[in-house]
C-alpha cells in the first residue's frame, strides 16, 4: 500500500516529535543524577556528557545530625503551626510546613515531653494540640458530673 505525501508528512512530524521528547526525557534523566550525585545541573538543551555518569558517586555516609538549636526552632515552628491549626495529624501539619513527616517528629517529641502540645487519639490518628490538655485524662471521654 502505497502512503500518501500527507501520511508521510505526518509520519515525519511524529517522528520529529518523538525525537525531540526522546531527547528531552535523557536530559532530565541526567539532570537527575547530576542533582543527586551533588554536581551542578546542565541547561535542558545542552548535550549529555557521558564523562558524568563516569565518575564514582560520593561516599554516603551518615547525614549530619540536627543541632539541638534546630530542633528547637523546628519545635517553635510546629508549636506556631499547632496553635493556628489545632487537631490536625502529623502528615497535615507537614504538608502545611512543606516539611516530610520524618523530619516532624523528633521536634514533636520535645513539644510533647515539655507539655507545649498534647495528642489525642492513636498511631496515624492522632491529633495534636497547643497546651498541656488542661487535666484531661487520657483514654477517656469527657468527666462525669457527679
């Protein structure tokens, strides 16, 4: 079967395109792994350089641990966020900072130890409050009235 010049018109845009992504795709790909082996980033257009993926990647050692003076500005933070936003869980109160949940909870932990906040509810239901829980006891509802 014999193509017309307008299917291979079409054929050829394709193709093109095709190449064009193609090319895009490899780029970023490379970008990515210049970002996470620490290197600069290449402008999308500029071409692949294959010395790159060459080189070894950097030692992964522990990551640094966070200064108490960072937990606490953390601590400070969630306490803010807390007090403007009460009941919320952990995944919301990180989504609302922008921060990873895995992150949130050692500074929770202090708020929680120093009675700046307090929690109700269990495991990834647990919400947190600002203040101490003003004499609530835990794992019961309201008091009775006598």
């Amino acid at each position: 079967m014999k193509k017309s010049p307008l299917d291979r018109e079409i054929r050829s845009r394709i193709d093109a395109f095709l190449s064009g992504l193609s090319s895009l795709v490899k780029n970023s790909a490379l970008n990515a792994v210049r970002t996470a082996l620490g290197e600069a980033a290449a402008p999308a257009s500029a071409p692949a350089a294959p010395a790159a993926l060459a080189r070894a990647p950097k030692a992964r050692g522990r990551r640094g641990k966070r200064t108490p003076e960072q937990v606490t500005a953390m601590a400070s933070t969630i306490l803010d966020y807390v007090r403007a936003n009460p009941g919320q869980r952990l995944e919301q109160i990180g989504a609302g900072l922008g921060m990873a949940t895995k992150g949130l909870k050692l500074p929770v932990q202090k708020l929680l130890g120093d009675k700046a906040i307090h929690s109700q509810g269990q495991r990834r239901g647990t919400k947190y409050f600002a203040g101490s829980g003003g004499g609530r006891r835990k794992g019961r509802g309201r008091a009775r009235k006598a």
